[in-house]
C-alpha cells in the first residue's frame, strides 16, 4: 500500500533453564490487559533504534528479564488498527531478572512447550513458538 508506513515491532521467544547445564524448560509468555490477550513481549521500536536491541529492550521492559538474543525467528507480518505491522523476533534465553506487573503487562507465566501452545491467543503466536522449540531441538543451530 503506498503511503501507508509499515509500524515495526520486535521480540522474543523468551525460554529459561531449570539447571544452568540444563535443556529449555519453560516458555515465558505476557499477559496484556489492555487486549486480554497472551503472547511473546513485544513492542514498537523507537525512531533510530535496531530491531534487535528494541527485542532486548522489550522482553526487560515487559519481563523484568534480561536476555541473550540468538537465533532470528520469523517475522510476523499483519494488521493493527488499520495499519500493516512487522514484528521481527528472536529466540532469546533468560540470564537474570524477575517480573513486576505494570499497566502494559499484568501477568507473566513460565510454561512448558504444550502449556504455553495452549495458554497463547494468537495462532501465529503459537507457530512462533514451534519454531523456537524446533530450533532448541536442532543440533547446531545457534540458540544463544
């Protein structure tokens, strides 16, 4: 559509360990009450910034975690309010942090692969999230 700017968006599949040495256990998944929805954090770039700094950016503004980025996932591409938007995300592991609710983000849970498929709103959430657990399960891909 000419004319119409594109609003860009990053975030994370954010995941975590139970032991250092250990696989992924759990998914951390947001709960915005403006929208009743569940979903990967996320949020709008700001003017000059690179996509995956607003990544990290978002998952410690919407999480209170920090995190190492690794692998880009794909990018979601579809229409908010009338506008197009793209949200390129990243499987991203959780290094320290805890979550305090905020007006944006009112709950934050930490799920296993099939809870958190079961617990997410959209379905694109949920082929970004079989994406993630696939590349955790893929020798060699890099994961952080």
């Amino acid at each position: 559509m000419p004319g119409v700017s594109v609003v860009r968006a990053a975030g994370c599949v954010l995941w975590r360990r139970a032991r250092a040495d250990g696989p992924p256990s759990a998914f951390a998944l947001v709960h915005r009450p403006k929208y009743d929805d569940w979903s990967h954090p996320k949020g709008k770039l700001l003017p000059g910034e690179e996509a995956r700094a607003a990544a990290v950016r978002e998952v410690r503004e919407e999480t209170g975690m920090v995190c190492v980025p690794g692998a880009e996932l794909s990018t979601q591409r579809y229409s908010a309010k009338g506008h197009p938007k793209e949200v390129r995300y990243w499987l991203a592991e959780a290094s320290a942090g805890s979550f305090e609710p905020n007006d944006e983000i009112d709950a934050l849970v930490w799920l296993e692969p099939d809870a958190a498929r079961e617990r997410l709103t959209h379905p694109q959430d949920r082929e970004l999230l079989d994406e993630a657990v696939d590349a955790l399960r893929t020798p060699g891909r890099p994961t952080a």
